[in-house]
C-alpha cells in the first residue's frame, strides 16, 4: 500500500492540545514529518500544523472528524 503525505492545521485549546494530539497520532498509525506549534492567541487557540505519511489518508479524515473542540483542515500533499 503507498504512502501518502498529509498536512493537517488544527486550531484547539493550548490547555488541552496534548491530550488532542495524543489521540490524531494515535489514529494516524502512520510517521510524522513535521510538526510546528504556534502560539496561543488572545482567545486561548493554538494552532499546530502537522505533516504526516499514512496509509490511509481517507480514513484519517473521517476519524478526525469526530474529534471535539478542535478545529481541523487537512490536505494530500502527495502520494510516496
């Protein structure tokens, strides 16, 4: 199966980032290429941009579409 490179934006609460990424990387069952963590903003959002190289990129975005409290955009980048 090839992979595919996948960048997501997310915009979610800094208090409760980690517990939120914790759960897309465990959903993604793939590798990460790169991460960039932004600060919050006068609101409390964090913004946090990840690339990551998964099997099943369609997959992914329906599971993150559950995900509460998060704000998310996604795009294919490529297929590896």
């Amino acid at each position: 199966m090839s992979m595919q490179v996948v960048e997501i934006d997310l915009s979610l609460p800094y208090e409760g980032r980690g517990k939120i990424l914790k759960s897309i990387l465990e959903k993604a069952g793939g590798k990460v290429k790169d991460v960039h963590f932004f600060p919050p903003n006068a609101r409390g959002l964090s913004k946090v941009r990840l690339e990551l190289m998964v099997s099943d990129a369609q997959r992914l975005v329906k599971e993150l579409e559950s995900i509460k409290n998060a704000k998310i955009k996604f795009k294919i980048l490529s297929g590896a």
